[in-house]
C-alpha cells in the first residue's frame, strides 16, 4: 500500500468477512485457499498496525 492512499479499516474488515464465506465454501479450491489465507493475514496485520496507532492516539489525547 502507498503512503498516498490510506487504509480503510471498514474496508478490510468487510474483505475479511468475504474470505470467511469463500473459505467455508466446500467448492473452494485448495490453492484459492491458500491464496486468502496470504490476503487473510495481509488485513489482519494492517489492521492491528491501524488499532495500534489509533490507541496511541487515544494515550496521548488522555496525557494532554
């Protein structure tokens, strides 16, 4: 992800919901599943770094 665009937290967790049906689907295939699990953990991390940097925000807010 460029530095230009920014990260939309509902957006990925709205992906990941997505993955989550396609995995529980029986009619996935094995390499697809592998392909969101990659994509899976890609969100995930992004998304903690945003919680991350969203609390120490919040930590500074309340030391002010």
């Amino acid at each position: 992800m460029k530095e230009s665009e920014k990260f939309d937290y509902s957006a990925a967790l709205e992906e990941l919901q997505q993955i989550v049906v396609k995995v529980e689907d029986p009619s996935t295939c094995l390499d697809d599943i592998d392909r969101y699990i990659r994509r899976s953990e890609e969100l995930i991390g992004r998304c903690r770094a945003y919680l991350r940097t969203a609390r120490e925000k919040v930590d500074k807010m309340e030391e002010a």
